[in-house]
C-alpha cells in the first residue's frame, strides 16, 4: 500500500529543483524496466491532472541503484525513460514537446551514511517526468492591481509582476535573459521617478511543512529572498536610487490561486508614490 500510495501521488522534489518544475516519478522493481499495471493506472492519473495547453516542455530522466555494471545500468535505466515515454505518447503527449530523454546511470550512495540503505536503492530505481511550463502571462491572470508593466497612474499597493525575469532552476543568479528583461525594467523606472518599491521574490511547490526553497548555490532555504536581493543588487547597478527600493522574498506563502506556474516571480509592490 505505502508503495502504491508514492507511486500514484503527484509530488514535488524537496531538492533545489522543487521550486522551479512539476516533477512526477515512477518507481521500478529492481532489474525492471517495464510497467505495472499500477504503475500504468498512475502515469495515466498523472496525464490526466496535466492542463498540457500550459506546458512547454517535458524531460525524462531515468535512473538505477548503485548495483551492476556502468554500462548495463546506462541501458537499463534509458529501457525505463523509454518505457515512460512510450506511456506518455500512448496517452497523447506531444513527442515534440519531449526535449530530453536521458538514462543517468546509477545512484552512487554510501552506505556508511545511510539508515535505510535498502529503501534508499528503491527510490533511487525510478524514472522523473519533468514539467516544464510555459511562461507565465500576467494578462491572463485578471486580478485587480496587477500589471506586467507600471500603469500609467500608478496608486500604492499596485504589483507589477516582472513576468520575463526567469531565473534558473534553483538559482538566485541572474542569467542574460533576465538582465536584458531588467534593462528594459530599469528604463521604467527611471521614467517613473515619483514611485518607491519593495522586490518581492516568491517560490512555489516546495513541501507543505517547508515555505522556503533551497538556493542551490548557498545551500540554504532562501531562494526567494536571495532572487529578490539579485534583482535589487541589478537596479542599483544600473543607477536606480538605494532609497527607491527594499526587497524581502515571501517563499510559497502568497500564491496567486492561479496555478504553481504563476507562483514562481518577481514582483515589484509600489510602496509609495511622490506627488
């Protein structure tokens, strides 16, 4: 029962990575590639669940356990990312949107360090399905007070959600997309003087018990906060004045309701406005 209860639940990685897709997994017997009827019924569940008009991209990646041969765990664990993607083809995915089919091999572990060695090999026998979304567009969101750009009479208490400032995954680095995009922000900002504003950096999809998500470039819970403070670091680098601004990363705790791809932003509150 534990097994088909984790085998049929749609859940997120506790890694770095948490934050940034939807990952589903499938977990195989030892020495096995092909799917349970169980393991079927949950990939199709999964399928089901998907509202595939906001996906962008699928990865499969597969894995073993650390026992065996390199090369036979190579074919092994690329059998079962072709068992899954053959599924997820049967069941009318796209096979152009599957970008990145990859068997990693096995899970090195030291058993040294482990309590539950055995459970350990078990989850390492798996296969990630790895949602990718589409960008969010903030137009489609229709909620009251926030923009995709400052308004023309900005009011304080308006949100402008920096929809193209995409980070990568797990990361609070801003990549070349993102400073472009920040250009073209800045440029907004020194158009519109009159109005000071706090950074607000938000996550989605980490552990119900956890509202933070790991930077993987600190290791630490602050992912939001660290994207917020990159962003900040970026304007005052392009002359936006200190006193304009603060940041402060809000974690998973403000979701917009309307679905985890939108959790994860930028988001600039106007916090005050100069006559």
């Amino acid at each position: 029962m534990r097994f088909n209860i984790l085998l049929l639940s749609l859940f997120f990685s506790i890694w770095a990575f948490a934050q940034e897709e939807e990952v589903y997994s499938i977990y195989f017997d030892f020495d096995k590639y092909n799917l349970k009827p169980e393991q079927a019924e949950g990939v199709v569940a999964f399928i089901q669940k998907l509202d595939t008009t906001k996906v962008e991209t699928i990865e499969i990646f597969g894995y073993c356990d650390d026992r065996g041969k390199d090369e036979y765990n190579y074919t092994l664990s690329t059998n079962r990312a072709n068992t899954v993607k053959n599924k997820l083809l049967e069941k009318g995915i796209k096979n152009k949107i599957i970008i990145t089919l990859e068997g990693k091999g096995r899970v090195l572990i030291d058993e040294d360090l482990l309590d539950n060695v055995p459970e350990v090999r078990s989850k390492n026998r798996r296969v990630d399905v790895v949602i990718n979304y589409k960008p969010a567009v903030v137009n489609d969101l229709k909620i009251p007070g926030v923009y995709n750009k400052i308004p023309k009479e900005p009011v304080v208490g308006d949100r402008i959600y920096l929809e193209k400032i995409q980070f990568d995954r797990g990361s609070s680095k801003l990549n070349i997309k993102a400073k472009k995009e920040l250009d073209k922000v800045v440029r907004d900002l020194l158009r519109n003087k009159k109005i000071s504003f706090e950074i607000q950096g938000h996550v989605c999809c980490t552990p119900s018990y956890q509202t933070e998500a790991i930077d993987r470039g600190t290791k630490k819970r602050e992912l939001s906060s660290n994207r917020a403070k990159a962003v900040y670091k970026y304007l005052i680098a392009k002359k936006i004045p200190k006193i304009r601004m603060t940041h402060k990363g809000y974690g998973n705790s403000q979701p917009l309701g309307k679905g985890s791809f939108f959790d994860r932003r930028v988001e600039l509150l106007i916090t005050k406005v100069d006559n």
